[in-house]
C-alpha cells in the first residue's frame, strides 16, 4: 500500500526533479532585484505591483511546464510554431492594428496578440531543427537557406516596425547560424557589407528611427524631445554614485524625470538608488545566468539542443546589453526591456519560456542517447 510520505515524495520530485537550481534561483533573485524596482517605480500605483507579481507567477508557472517537455517532443513543434508565427505576422502585416503609427498587434477576438514575441523563440527553434536535420552534410547552401528562414520574418517585424524585437529575432537567429559554424570570413565579409549600405539603409529608415540615431550622438540637440529620455536616465544612473540613494529615496525617480520608469528604464531607477555597487552585483547575477546558459549549451547531448540552448542563451544577454546600453546612453532607444526586472508580462513569459527550454536540455540530456 503506497503510505502517505511516498506520494508526497513522488509529487515533490515530479515538481522539482525537471528544474535546473542554478538557472531557477538566479532568475528568482534577479526577478526579486525587479519586484523591489517596481515598487519603488510606481510607488504611487501599488496596481502594478501586484500585476508583476501575477505576471511572474504565470511566467514561472509556464517555465515549470516546458521544462518537463523533452527536447526531442521541443523539436517536433519547431516547423508548425515558426510557420504558424509566419503566418501570423503576414496576417498582421494585412489586417494588424495600428497604435501610435506602428501596426504590430492581431486582434483574434477575445484580445489581442503580438505575433512578433512568438517568433523570439520560433526562429532559434526552426533554425536549429533544420540544422540538426543535415547534421551530417552541412554545405553553404544549408546557411544559405537559414538566413533566408531567418530573414523573412525580421524584415516583416522591422516594417511593422518594431526594430527593437527585429533586432532581438535577428539576433537569436545569427546565434544559431554561428554555433551551427558559420565561417567567420563569412561573418566579417557580412559586417563589411552591412557597414558598405549604412547610407543606403538610412533611407529606409523611419523618421522617428533616423531621430533615435542622431539623438545618440548628440542627445542636447532635442533635449525635450528625442533627446529627453537618454538626458533624464543618464543623470539618474550618475546621481546615484557609488552606493546609491537608497531604496525608495530616487529624487528623479519620485519627481517624475525618468520616462517609462517601470518598463525600459528601469534599470535607471535601479542605478540611481543602489549606485554603482547595486549595478555591480546585478551584473554578476546576469552572468552567472549567461554562464549557467553557456555550461547547459556545452553540456547538450545533441546538435538540435545545444543550438537552442546556445542561441537562447545569447539572446538573454543581448536583451540585457541592449537595454542597459540605452539606458546609459551608448545604444539609440529600442524599446527592449531588462530581462525579469521591466514591468510586463509578454516579454516576461517569452523569457521564462526560452529558461524552461533550457531546464529541459539540461534535465533531459542523460535520456538522450550519443
């Protein structure tokens, strides 16, 4: 007769035994740097408070359940959620919603969705099921039709257009070609000619894009405009010096100086109150995450799941590089946010999701057969 101390330790190990510890408990400490944050962020609005921490709960919730998916069950679903996620953004692209200019948004009834998250992780998954695929005759037409996977839905996300998430798909993708061996001549010769049509490229800009860039370089030239953003979160992560003001103590967090304070900036409101000792330790937190990432890549038991791990990985650091890079001033205004601290919870459960991925590499890979 199964006792009562048996059943519990089955449920306990059938909850825990699929959880990577690491990668869970760094993720639980910086969503913890991010809930204390918000609070101080929206002080005046305790709502979005308690909306994080739902959207936490159901992020973490959903991270739990992929990481009890094999990776081999993962691969199955990587041609009908990228081709579903293609066919989403096309029909966006016809019937999509349009707010404030730009036309991002499918309304399917009872709400309304952003294609555009779904792609963050159906491209690393396409392209590394296809490369696992012709794993055993990879040829320069193979990479070839990868990027052109690749290229298709980062040009209909750029024109809806929401460079920042075309950036970040862009981004998980390239990650999966270089891992998969692109050639660095290639990869160089790729850069060269990038940098070849940057005038050309300009053009096809948006005004408001073409505005971001030069504000970059010169944020004084609309300092109430373009230009306000970078001036406000520049000042704020200076004022805050080398221990910070303290928690809830942010003068221009509480006088209402930093825009978008709870969303893209709020790494802002972070370096002011805790200065640069809190920025120190919030980057040692991303790296050990990175580095968990890097070590469950290396570890992976086939060339499908060491792909996605690896591109998963990357793009949790280029999430963070983008946003922290905005916020102090190098990198034009993208509308990125900072992984597990920004308010939200779309981009909130697209990286929780990608975490789970990554739990199930790593718990799964002695199952696997080499």
């Amino acid at each position: 007769m199964t006792t009562f101390a048996e059943i519990r330790h089955r449920l306990w190990h059938g909850t825990v035994d699929h959880l990577d510890a690491p990668l869970f408990f760094i993720t639980i400490a910086i969503m913890g740097v991010g809930l204390a944050t918000v609070f101080s962020a929206t002080y005046d609005s305790q709502n979005r408070l308690m909306g994080q921490f739902i959207n936490m709960a159901v992020a973490l919730t959903l991270m739990w359940g992929v990481a009890q998916v094999p990776p081999q069950k993962l691969m199955r679903f990587a041609v009908p959620i990228y081709v579903g996620g293609l066919i989403l953004l096309i029909l966006v692209f016809l019937f999509g919603i349009t707010v404030n200019g730009a036309r991002r948004w499918l309304n399917i009834g009872i709400t309304r969705i952003q294609p555009s998250e779904i792609m963050k992780l159906a491209m690393p998954l396409m392209l590394a099921w296809y490369f696992n695929k012709y794993e055993a005759g990879l040829k320069a037409r193979h990479y070839a039709v990868a990027a052109l996977l690749l290229a298709v839905p980062f040009l209909l996300v750029a024109k809806q257009p929401d460079l920042g998430t075309a950036i970040l798909i862009g981004a998980a993708g390239f990650y999966v070609l270089f891992f998969a061996g692109l050639q660095w001549k290639v990869i160089v010769g790729l850069a060269v000619a990038g940098a070849a049509a940057a005038p050309v490229l300009w053009n096809f800009l948006h005004d408001y894009q073409k505005k971001r860039i030069l504000t970059l370089i010169d944020p004084t030239s609309d300092p109430l405009g373009s230009g306000y953003h970078i001036i406000q979160s520049t000042i704020a992560i200076g004022s805050g010096g080398t221990t910070g003001k303290g928690w809830l103590q942010g003068t221009q967090t509480h006088l209402e100086f930093i825009p978008e304070k709870h969303t893209d900036f709020i790494f802002a409101v972070f370096g002011e109150e805790w200065g640069l000792l809190g920025n120190v330790v919030l980057l040692v937190l991303y790296l050990l995450l990175i580095g968990r990432g890097l070590m469950i890549a290396a570890n992976a038991s086939t060339l499908f799941a060491r792909l996605l791990a690896g591109s998963i990985t990357l793009s949790l650091f280029t999430y963070a590089f983008i946003n922290m890079g905005m916020v102090s001033g190098i990198m034009p205004v993208v509308g990125v946010p900072l992984p597990f601290m920004s308010y939200g919870g779309t981009a909130l459960v697209t990286l929780c999701t990608g975490l789970g991925i990554l739990m199930s590499i790593q718990t799964h890979r002695m199952l696997v057969k080499k």
